[in-house]
C-alpha cells in the first residue's frame, strides 16, 4: 500500500514539464481564475483537452478548498501560500466545480464550472476573452512601477541578482539551504525577502508584504517565469498553438488520473 500510495503521490506532487499554468485565487466567496494571457475568469474554469493543466492556487482571507470531483483533484487554498495540483482532461463538458472547505455564510455558493473545449474551441474562446494585456505585460508594468527595476536590472552594478532564468533553477541561500525557485518561492521572495537571502547579496530587498494584492503577485510571478525562455517557449506553444490532441497525448506525460470520464448528467 505504501508503495503504490508513494508512486501516486508523487505523480500528484509532479506536474508534467509542458504543462499550462493557471492561477486560481479564493476569496469569500467566489474562485478567481486568471489565464496566463490575461484572460479573468469568475466561478468558471476553462481548459482544453489533452494537456495537462497545473493550477497554482491561493485564497486571499480565509482557507478554502478548490475541488473538481469529476477529476478527482481537491487542494487546499490557504492564505500566504501557493498550493499546486495539476490534472488532464480527457472529454469536453461542464463539470462541477466546489469550495469544498467550509469557509462562512455563503459556502454552499462558492460553486462554478469547468468547460472542457476541444483545443480549436479553447484556442477561440482563449481569443475572445482575451482583455488584451497578457498576464506577463501586467507584472512587467508592476516591475517597473514597484522600482522592482531598480535593484533587478542587467547592470554589471545592479545590487540585486538578474531574474532572468531564475525561474526554476537552484539558489543557494546564506543559511546554506539550496531551494529550486518554483512560483511558491518566487512568491515568498517577493513578501519575506528577509527570511531566505541569496548566496552572495545583501539583505537589503524590502518587503512588499501587504502592498501588493494577491493578483498583483501573480502577475509579478507570472513576469519573472516569462524571462525564463523555457517557460516563455512552453507557454507561448500553450496559449497560442495549440497541439492536437493526439500529438499531446504522445508528449512524455504520466498518464491522466483516473475517473476523468464522468460528465456532469
Ligand atoms: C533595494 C533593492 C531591491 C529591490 C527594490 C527589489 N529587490 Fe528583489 N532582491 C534584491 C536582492 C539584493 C536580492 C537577493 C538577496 C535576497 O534573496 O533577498 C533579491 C532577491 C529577489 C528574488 C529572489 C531571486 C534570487 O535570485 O535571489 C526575487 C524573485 C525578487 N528579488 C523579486 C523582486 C521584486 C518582484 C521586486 C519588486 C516588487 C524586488 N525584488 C525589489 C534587491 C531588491
Ligand atoms: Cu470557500
């Protein structure tokens, strides 16, 4: 049991390498959705068929819990923290979507649907949703209006280290810890820089704990992972060209998780 339960979890815990990113914010009471490239969504989740989909989830009061139960996929939604799950869809419908973690007086309404389009419908709806400004453009605006620019430059002087290619890699920090740069540390850079300094620089990067909303920090995240090519590449192939369905079913991704055929009757 321990075995299999291990080989599971770490299949849960492991989003594939070409997966699309989508942030997810709770707040009493209704799911935010936000699309990579800039499309905002209330109570509704669309995403295409055969790709994997990892969403980055994070409630901005209270815990709450983002559940799909046609997919199997629950995950906590806790304040201060990115959590993660990531899933594939097999067959387009509507399923249900839930908080499914009481969370006050309008609980039983923090429900919503996922639409699960054929990669051509998703890629139209992606265009006409689209508000114009991907969720990239956004962050590098805040960037520069936060003077994060001031410190995080390509100068040879520049007093903080280039976050290009930061996304991802390995930091070793002063304790001696070597942590990998995912969104959940990008984020917790940005709020409590104080609590993990980079190998090599001054403490000197002030918190923006509290001055940034929750969305904000998303696009700010969603910016430093786009200076990393890889993710840029990855997520241009996403949201603008599609594969068909049987090309990413071939991609080197661990099979989806069972129990994704239900559709909502
Ligand atoms: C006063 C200069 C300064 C400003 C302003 C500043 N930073 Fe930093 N930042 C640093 C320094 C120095 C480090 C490395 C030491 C550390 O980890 O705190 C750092 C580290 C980081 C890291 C971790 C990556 C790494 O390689 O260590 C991220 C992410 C980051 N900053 C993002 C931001 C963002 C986003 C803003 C604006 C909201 C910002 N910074 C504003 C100086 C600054
Ligand atoms: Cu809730």
């Amino acid at each position: 049991m321990f075995v299999w339960g291990s080989l599971l979890y770490f299949r849960i815990y492991t989003p594939p390498a070409n997966a699309m990113n989508i942030y997810v914010v709770g707040k009493q009471w209704m799911w935010k959705v936000e699309h990579p490239g800039g499309q905002h969504e209330i109570n509704a989740l669309h995403v295409p068929t055969g790709r994997p989909i990892q969403l980055t989830i994070i409630s901005q009061d209270v815990f709450h819990s983002f559940s799909i139960p046609a997919f199997r996929v629950k995950r906590e939604a806790i304040p201060g923290r990115f959590t993660s799950v990531w899933f594939q869809a097999t067959m387009p419908g509507t399923y249900h979507l839930f908080c499914t973690q009481y969370c006050g007086t309008n609980h039983s309404q923090m429900i919503g649907d996922v639409v699960v389009m054929t990669p051509d419908d998703y890629k139209k709806w992606l265009r006409e949703s689209t508000s114009g400004e991907s969720l990239a453009q956004d962050g590098e605006r805040l960037f520069a209006s936060l003077s994060c620019n001031a410190c995080h430059n390509t100068r040879p002087d520049a007093r903080g280290p280039n976050l290009a290619n930061v996304y991802n890699s390995q930091l070793t920090l002063t304790s001696g810890l070597a942590i990998t740069a995912d969104d959940a540390f990008l984020r917790e850079a940005i709020l409590n820089p104080s609590q993990h300094i980079t190998q090599g620089y001054a403490p000197i990067m002030p918190t923006y704990q509290g001055q940034i909303s929750e969305e904000g920090v998303i696009a700010l995240v969603e910016y430093i992972k786009n200076l990393n090519s890889d993710y840029r590449i990855q997520q241009t192939l996403n949201t603008t060209d599609i594969v068909p369905e049987n090309e990413g079913k071939a991609a080197p991704t661990t099979p989806a998780p069972a129990g994704q055929k239900e559709v909502k009757p």
